[in-house]
C-alpha cells in the first residue's frame, strides 16, 4: 500500500500533468470549452483528493467535487476559499463530455483562476 504522503504527491503530480493540459487547450481557439473544463475539473479533483491522501482521509472513488469537499470539511480540513465555488466545475467530469448544451456556467478566466487556487492550496498542503 502506498503511504498517504506518497499517494498524496502522485495525485499533485497527476493535477499539475492534467493543468498542462488545460492550459494549452485553453490558448487553442478551436477547443471547445467542455473540453476545457474536463481538464479544470480534474485539476480540481485531483488536488481535493491529495489533500485528502495527505490528512490519510479514505474516499471512495468519485468525480464530484461536491462530494470531495464535503469530505474534507467533515474531516475539519481548512480550505482557503468557500468551499462551494468549485461546483461549477462538476458538469464537466461526466455530463458535458456526453451531452451537447449551450449553457456553460464559467468563462476561461474563471476555471483558470479555479485551476491556480486549487493547485497551490494542495501544493502548500502537501509540502508540509
């Protein structure tokens, strides 16, 4: 079994792998902004569940960010930020990679800002 540290720095490193990715498609015009945010959401979940790994918290194996964070409070882990403003973001992991709809709730600039909140708050977490 891998100790929670370890699985907690894997997970950072599958974020900052998937941000990569986010941040090119987000420069290329021609993306579709689902596509986008699939890769914001995963950053995002990603980084919920190092924080998670780190503080030795089990989950389950989920996509919802809502989930994850209510996981964390429960565990009386401190976030930063409200912790609701990552809803947004849960469409994109499942729904909108199947489903066509004209309503996305967020601009590029918004899942970015997201995406750099999320990231260094588990970064600072998980160097401790």
């Amino acid at each position: 079994m891998t100790p929670p540290n370890n699985a907690a720095r894997r997970l950072l490193a599958l974020a900052q792998r998937d941000m990569t990715s986010f941040r090119a498609l987000a420069t290329h015009p021609e993306v579709d902004i689902s596509a986008t945010g699939f890769f914001a959401q995963q950053v995002v979940e990603k980084c919920l569940k190092s924080v998670a790994e780190y503080h030795g918290i089990v989950f389950r194996k989920t996509h919802d960010v809502d989930e994850l964070v209510d996981l964390l409070l429960q565990h009386d882990v401190a976030m930063p930020f409200p912790p609701e403003q990552f809803s947004h973001l849960n469409p994109f992991a499942v729904i909108l990679r199947y489903e066509e709809t004209p309503f996305i709730s967020m601009s590029l600039k918004e899942m970015s800002q997201l995406v750099d909140l999320a990231y260094q708050w588990a970064s600072a977490v998980v160097a401790k």
